[in-house]
C-alpha cells in the first residue's frame, strides 16, 4: 500500500492551487454576494485542461485519472465551492455518462467539446416531485418517427442556463416506472427547451441553479443515450462517481476554512497571547485537522478506485457522507475560531460555511447515502 501521489496528481494539485488563489479567489465574494457566475473562469479552467482531466485524448481530455479530478475540484473549493461544483457538474454528471454509454458519435459531437471546455455541461434528474425517489419522474419522452417528443420539467439544475449540453432523463413507458426512463442529451437552443426560475440560494451563489423546462422538445433519436428503459441505471451510476466529486467539493471547503482558522487563531490575540495559545482552540484546531484528513483519503480513495476500475460506488457514498458532515462540522468551527468577526461578510469563513450545506443535500442527501451503503451492507 502507498500512499504518495504520483509527480502526476502532485503537478496537477500545484496547477489548479496556483490558478485557484490567483484567479478564482479573488472575486469568490464578490461573485457570491452578486450570485454572478464567471464563464471566463470556466474557460480559463479549459485552457489548463481541467474540463476533460479524465479523458482520453481522443476525445479532447488530457488523459488523466479519477484522482487528478478529484484533486481538482479539492483545490478550487478551497477557495470557491461554486467554481468547485461547476467543474464536478461538468465533468461527472454531463461528461461521464456520454463517455460510459455514448455511442462514438455521440462522444465526438458532445464528449469532446465538453472536455475542451468550448461547451459547459449539465444534468437534469430532479422534478418538483422526484428528489430523493429519483424513480417517481413524471418527464415524458414520446417517440415520433425519427424523434421524441420531451415534456416535463426539471429543477435545481447545476450549470442550468449557462450549460450548452445538458444529459436528462425522461420516460419513454411511464407505465414501467424506472424501468421506463430513458437518458437524452439535449442542447440549448432546441425548440420548446426553455429555462424557468433561477433559484437564490444560501450558498454556492456563483453556480447558477435553474429549472429546465421541456414543452414539446423535438429530440432527434440520435440524440438518445443508450437504450430506451437504460435511463435510471444510467442515472444512479453517473451518481456513483458524481458523490465523490461533492466529496471533493466538502474537503476542499473543509481545508479552506481549516486554513483561515489556524491563520487567524496565530493573528488574533485575547488575554495578552494569540487565541492559538489557547488549548481550548488548538483543540477544536486538531480535530477539525484530523477530519479533514480522514474524509481526504475515503475520497481519494473512491476516486482511485474507480481509476483503477474497481468497483467504487459504495465508497464513493461513504466518502460524500462523511465529507459532506465533516465540511459542515468544520466551517462551523471556523466560524467560532473567528468569534464575531467570522459571523460577518469581512472574512471568508461565513461564506465555506453557507457553501458546506449543500453537500450534505445535493447528488442524494446524505440520508439517502446512508441508505445506499445499508443497502451494499445487507444485500447477498
Ligand atoms: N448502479 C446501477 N444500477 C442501479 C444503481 C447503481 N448505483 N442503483 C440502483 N440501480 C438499479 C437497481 O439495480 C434496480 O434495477 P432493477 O430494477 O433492474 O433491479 C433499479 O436501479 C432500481 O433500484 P432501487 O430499487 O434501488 O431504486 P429505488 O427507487 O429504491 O431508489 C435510490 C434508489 C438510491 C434511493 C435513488 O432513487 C437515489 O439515488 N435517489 C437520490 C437521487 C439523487 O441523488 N439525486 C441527485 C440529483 S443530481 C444533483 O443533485 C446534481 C447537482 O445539483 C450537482
């Protein structure tokens, strides 16, 4: 067993950290206050590669692994959970199911702009009444000739709006329930593919979340993802690697505010000494260290796992659960390292700490993770 990361995943961490501190964290407040997302920062990400790291380079990536991705999107929460989920959103949930199920065609049309980064991505599973039962979708998808016919819509769409490649999942045979949901990939500007409310969020501001909205999409059948009836297995893998991209997103946000505590605890001085002196902190200081760590290598873990092509879904939903609850623990904590100045906008630390939420809630609670592993657990 070796725990050293390769020159490789070392070169690529020192890459994104560099660009992350000079040219994402700057205005990762100014973004979040005016909820404004940076397609420059997108294309910036493009140029160094990040949007197609796992890809072989035929289709535009640059050939890299799971674990590079995941080092990535570590380094840009670090600084900004939005720029961090835009990359996750990007590559794991609009990229890999065409990469895993694409036809070559398919790859060559909406694989590879997405990893060159001259398209951004997206996914649409949740409806106003599927969330956690992901199977209760009421989207159809109508074939007609040499097209189906979409309607329906879909909510809390990460990338939404902006994305120019969206992955969703309708049914084809409602009557069969899951087994009747089939994946398309659908691109803006089609015909009756308009996009509804954009939701204010509490963090993670500068990702833009939309609702999608299909009245009478005219979708080539090409444009089908694998099979009809293939679309909830596709759905629930691409979802299996997604969790630990958000694993990523929470060490990164966790580190971020474990970074700003221990700097300011040196700094900031109560009762003639700096607050670090203080056991009270180092304490808080050791634990919240001590998780990060923890929750870093169950999501390294998962991410070289799938790497290596081993099976990986249930560490992937280990590594998002605990990420997920030790990213809120810990920016919590932060935020009482920095007394009542981390309560206000003056340092960062409030903003990792709204930003930690989500990633106990998105890519399936961290209920449903639970229940995902209980299930692995139990079953034969
Ligand atoms: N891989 C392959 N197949 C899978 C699978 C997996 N990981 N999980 C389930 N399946 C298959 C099962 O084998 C089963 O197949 P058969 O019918 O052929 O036997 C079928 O799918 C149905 O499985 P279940 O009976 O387990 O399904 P269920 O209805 O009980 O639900 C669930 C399973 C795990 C709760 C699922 O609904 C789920 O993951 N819910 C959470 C949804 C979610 O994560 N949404 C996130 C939205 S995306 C997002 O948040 C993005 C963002 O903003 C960034």
């Amino acid at each position: 067993m070796n725990f050293k990361l390769s020159e490789e995943h070392e070169m690529i961490r020192k890459m994104v950290r560099d660009f992350a501190e000079n040219e994402v964290a700057p205005t990762a407040a100014e973004r979040d206050e005016e909820e404004r997302f940076d397609r420059e920062i997108f294309d910036k990400m493009a140029e160094l590669g990040l949007t197609g790291i796992p890809w072989d380079e035929k289709y535009g990536g640059i050939g890299s692994d799971y674990l590079s991705y995941v080092i990535a999107v570590e380094e840009l929460s670090r600084v900004c959970a939005s720029t961090g989920v835009t990359l996750s959103a990007h590559v794991s949930l609009a990229s890999w199911p065409i990469y895993k199920f694409g036809t070559e065609e398919q790859k060559q049309r909406f694989l590879k702009p997405l990893a060159q980064g001259t398209k951004l991505g997206a996914y649409g599973l949740t409806e106003p009444g599927s969330g956690s039962d992901a199977a209760a979708m009421k989207s159809t998808a109508k074939r007609e000739g040499d097209y189906y016919i979409l309607n329906g819509s879909k909510i809390f769409i990460t990338n939404g709006g902006e994305a120019e490649i969206y992955v969703v999942f309708a049914l084809t045979d409602p009557e069969k329930k899951h087994k009747g949901v089939t994946a398309f990939i659908l691109e803006k500007g089609m015909e009756g593919f308009r996009f509804g409310k954009k939701e204010s969020k509490l963090g993670i501001r500068s990702s833009p979340t939309l609702e999608i909205i299909f009245d009478n999409v005219k979708v080539p059948v090409e444009n089908r993802l694998g099979e009809e009836g293939e679309g909830f297995k596709i759905a629930m893998m691409t979802l299996d690697g997604g969790r630990n991209g958000i694993a990523a997103q929470a060490v990164g946000i966790a580190q971020g505010a474990l970074d700003h505590a221990i700097a300011y605890a040196k700094e900031r001085k109560q009762f003639g000494k700096p607050i670090a002196e203080q056991q009270g902190i180092q304490f808080m200081l050791a634990d919240m260290a001590t998780k990060v760590e923890a929750a870093r290598l169950l999501t390294y873990q998962a991410a070289w796992a799938e790497s290596e092509g081993l099976p990986y879904g249930l560490k992937s939903a280990m590594s998002k659960l605990f990420a997920g609850d030790i990213a809120m623990e810990v920016t919590i904590n932060a935020v009482q390292v920095f007394g009542g100045y981390g309560y206000t906008k003056e340092y960062p630390v409030e903003r990792f700490m709204r930003d930690a939420k989500i990633t106990q809630i998105y890519e399936g609670t961290n209920e449903i993770q639970r229940l995902v592993i209980s299930r692995y657990l139990l079953k034969d």
